[in-house]
C-alpha cells in the first residue's frame, strides 16, 4: 500500500548537542492506526511536531500524499489536513469550551459575525456523539485537567482532519471515557483517516493501533503489527532489558496516623457540595489509594490538604500539626505534594530545571542557603539539581535549560524528584506517572515504595486502577464528593472498585 505520510532520514538536533532524532525514516499509510512507543526523551514528540510543523528537521525529508512538504506554521498543517492533540494543553483560559472548540473555524451568519447559536450546537453535538461530560459554556479556566484535554481532541474532531495525531490523548481520560475515544478512532480509521497515536499507556496501544514503531534514542528500532505482539515485548525493546508489570509491595506493618482529615466538607463557587464528610486516616508505612471517576471530588480533596481549597468544615491535622487553616509553607515543612498538572501547578515551564528543582528546597533545606538562612548558594543549588537528575534519570541538555525545553515525561520526574527529596512525614500523590514510560513508571513505583518502606505516609490519587493495585495498601472511592469505599486491597478486585466509581454504593466487596 502507497505511503500517504513518508519521513525519510529525518534529523533534529537541539542545542548545545542533543540528538533528538537520528535519521528516522518512517511510512504511514492511509486508514491506519499507526502507534509510537518509547522511553521519555525517545523523540516521539518531537518527530510529531516536524511532521505538525511546530519544528523543523535538521535533515531528511517528509512526504505528504508524494509531496515534499515542510509546514511553516500548525495552521498550514491542519489546512492540509493534519491536525494535532498536544501533551501540554493548549487553550484560551478565558474561553467558554465551545469557543475553543470552534475558534478558527466558527460557523458565520450575517455581515461574516460569528453565529453563535448555531456554534453552540454543533458543539454541543459532538459532545454528546463522544459522550464527554462537558459543559459548552464553562469557561475553560474553571474545569479539570480532564475536561481541557478532552475540549483539545474535540478541537480538531470538530475539524474532520483527516491525520490526526494524538500525543498522549487518553492520560487525563477516566478508564470509562477511554472506550468510547477508541470506537470513534477506530470508525475514522475504517473512513479512510490515519491516526497516528502516541502513547505510553502499552495495553491501550496494543488494544487500539494496526502498528506499532518504537523509538530508543532518537532512532526506529522497529516496527510491528500489534496483533500478536505483547505488552512485555514492546516495553523490553523500548527500554532494552526486561520490565516486570507485576506489584513489588512488600507487607509490612502500619504505624501511627501521620495523616487525619476528620469530617472535611467543601463547597465550590456555585454552592455545590465538593466534598462531603470525609473523614480518612494515612498511617506511617500505609499507601492509600484514591480512585474515581474524574470529577468526582479528588482535586478537591488535594486542594483542600495542600491548601488551595479552604474546607467550610473539617479538619486536616498531618503528623500532630493542625493544618485546616494553615498558610502554604507550614503546610510544606510537613508535606509533599505531586500535582498532576506540572505545568500549571507542579512548576514553572519558563523556569530552569535547577529552579524547579529547587522550589520549596530554597526555602527548607539548609544545604541550599548561607549566611543563616538568607542566601541562596546556587553552587550548591546546581549541585542538588545535577544529583536529584542522576537519582531520577532526567535527561535534559542543560540544568540551565528551561523546563518546557525537557520531554513532558522529564519534566514529570524533576517534580516528582523534588518532592520525594523533601523530608516530609506525608507524601500527597497526584497522579504522579502521568506521562511516563513503563520503564520510569517502574523506577517511579520503586521509590514510591522506598518512602512507604522509610515509614513515610502516601495518599496517591491514580486514574489507573491498576497502579493503585500494584502500590497502595488500601483503596478508597469518591463518587459525587462522598467517601463510598474504603477497603484494604486483598479484599477487593478492579472489577468491584470499578463499580463503586460507577454507582457510589459499597457492596460486600
């Protein structure tokens, strides 16, 4: 079959000497669901991004329908037809969810003014054909992680583009959402669209794509069909060793309550219960793990523990401080926090990687600061930075790089490194191997499961039940801003967690 996307020799390389792809020739062919794989760093975004135009080769040529093309900008791309769904979030804060979704392609009326009843409904048509829980008059400011990466595939679905490239679409997804996106790709695919999927998620690839690439390195070590290859096998050509996808939690003891949130209730800004009456205790040594459909109470429960949301009643009492009412850096001598929107939240993308990798420590580690605490010795900074990569496998060109010049996977670890690097009793864990390779994820989980063993207590929320099996001791379940569920893992299954997602009524487990 004709190539209707061909990469030949393709070369890019970002100052001062990081290859990012090294001659990378690659065929995509028309009606396809065609996968990239690879470690954080392997090239995959960027080798999207010269075929998106948002970056140009070094060397080699692309193709397109047997023409060599080279986009000067992302909107001659979609104009020709080829769309992207970015890693990083890219909206209008201030926008409803159906402005964004229309914006550049609205439907006109009178005089070339937007008509804006018409734009609302066909807006919210493809909301409800995905079955997205989306409201098309939020402002996009005010919704979830979640809720914005859906608005981004809605975007170019809107737009009928007949490549569409997905970069990480389904890591913000609830497990029930993800389904639906895969039957609406696979029909674009039998229409003649080619899907070109990145993904570190390897069971939704194997289940979703035709073929799978994989990168190492900047380099297309191979190219498979996914039927017939297992998840085992890709992830050991990824990384180039064997990786275990099997939980290494050793039992051990619990000890005292290091975390108490008694009675928490919260109410958002249209006087909608958030959170009601939860009342939950982490004990040192324990993991609990917090499931649930996204939207259903479990950012704010991590706003009101680190303090971005102020309960209307409750409290929150972590290793015998009172922190109900607590400003943020008292907060932080006693508590870790992962956020799961790195860019917004976890650090500055403009920032360097040693500023990130130093924020709260600037503050609280003595080996950063002279002259009694009011210095910064940023000598000792970039040395805490340079062991804090070598600890978690950063790869970066440059400490003094800015953050967002590092892969969204590298980026993930600079936070996740910082954090568990601070000496805190309570660890909170918001979604903390978004964007990870299975190989990082592994590393991740070890060091997870290193705090749990220093007698460190964790509260990790996971979209993925089954990290939450592999790590946490027990698991509980918020639905509609209610503890629904809380029971210790052995006792339960995915099947039944599952369910109390769903429904919000524990059974008999």
């Amino acid at each position: 079959m004709p190539a209707l996307i061909e990469l030949q020799e393709i070369v890019k390389v970002y100052p001062p000497a990081l290859l990012a792809l090294d001659h990378i020739s690659l065929r995509f062919v028309e009606g396809e669901i065609h996968a990239l794989v690879g470690e954080n760093g392997a090239g995959k975004s960027t080798l999207m991004k010269v075929l998106y135009g948002l970056a140009h080769p070094d060397r080699g040529r692309v193709l397109y329908q047997g023409r060599e093309i080279r986009f000067a900008s992302p909107a001659a791309a979609i104009a020709a037809g080829i769309g992207m769904v970015h890693q990083e979030i890219v909206l209008v804060n201030e926008y409803t969810v159906w402005e964004n979704i229309v914006l550049g392609a609205e439907p006109v009326g009178w005089f070339g003014q937007i008509d804006r009843p018409r734009a609302r409904r066909q807006v919210q048509a493809i909301i409800d054909r995905f079955q997205f829980e989306l409201e098309p008059d939020a402002r996009v400011a005010d919704i979830s992680v979640a809720a914005r990466q859906k608005v981004e595939i809605l975007k170019l679905l809107y737009r009928e583009v007949r490549v569409l490239i997905l970069d990480e679409p389904t890591a913000v997804l609830a497990p029930q959402e993800i389904p639906q996106l895969f039957a609406e790709l696979r029909a674009l695919r039998d229409q003649g669209h080619t899907i070109l999927f990145v993904s570190h998620r390897l069971e939704e690839v194997l289940e979703l794509a035709d073929r799978v690439t994989v990168l190492r390195r900047g380099r297309a070590v191979a190219t498979l069909p996914a039927a017939g290859t297992t998840r085992s096998e890709l992830a050991e050509r990824m990384v180039g060793r064997a990786v275990l996808f099997q939980s290494r939690r050793v039992p051990q003891p619990s000890g005292e309550a290091l975390l108490t949130l008694a009675g928490l209730r919260a109410v958002d800004g249209q006087g909608r219960i958030s959170l009601h009456d939860i009342s939950l205790q982490v004990h040192a040594g324990e993991l609990v793990g917090v499931a649930g459909v996204e939207g259903n109470g479990q950012l704010e429960l991590v706003h009101a523990i680190v303090g971005l949301l102020r309960p209307n009643a409750g409290r929150i009492v972590v290793a015998g401080t009172e922190l109900t009412a607590a400003p943020i850096l008292a907060r932080r001598r006693v508590l870790a926090f992962v956020a799961q929107d790195r860019g917004r939240m976890g650090g500055s993308l403009s920032a360097s990687v040693v500023e990130n990798a130093i924020m709260t420590h600037h503050r609280l580690n003595r080996r950063l600061l002279r002259w009694r605490g009011w210095l910064l010795d940023m000598r000792a900074a970039r040395r805490f930075t340079a062991e804090l990569a070598a600890r978690f496998a950063v790869s970066t060109p440059a400490l003094a790089a800015p953050l967002q010049t590092l892969s969204g996977g590298n980026q993930q670890k600079v936070i996740l490194g910082r954090e568990l690097l601070l000496d805190c009793p309570v660890i909170l864990l918001d979604q903390p191997t978004r964007g990870l390779d299975v190989g990082s994820i592994e590393y991740v989980h070890d060091q997870i499961l290193a705090m749990r063993a220093a007698g460190r207590a964790l509260l990790m929320v996971s979209a993925s039940l089954e990290e939450l099996f592999l790590l946490a001791d027990r698991i509980v379940v918020l639905h509609r801003g209610s503890l629904v569920a809380d029971v210790p893992v052995e006792q339960t299954t995915v099947e039944q967690v599952g369910r109390w997602m769903l429904e919000g009524v524990q059974g008999d487990g």
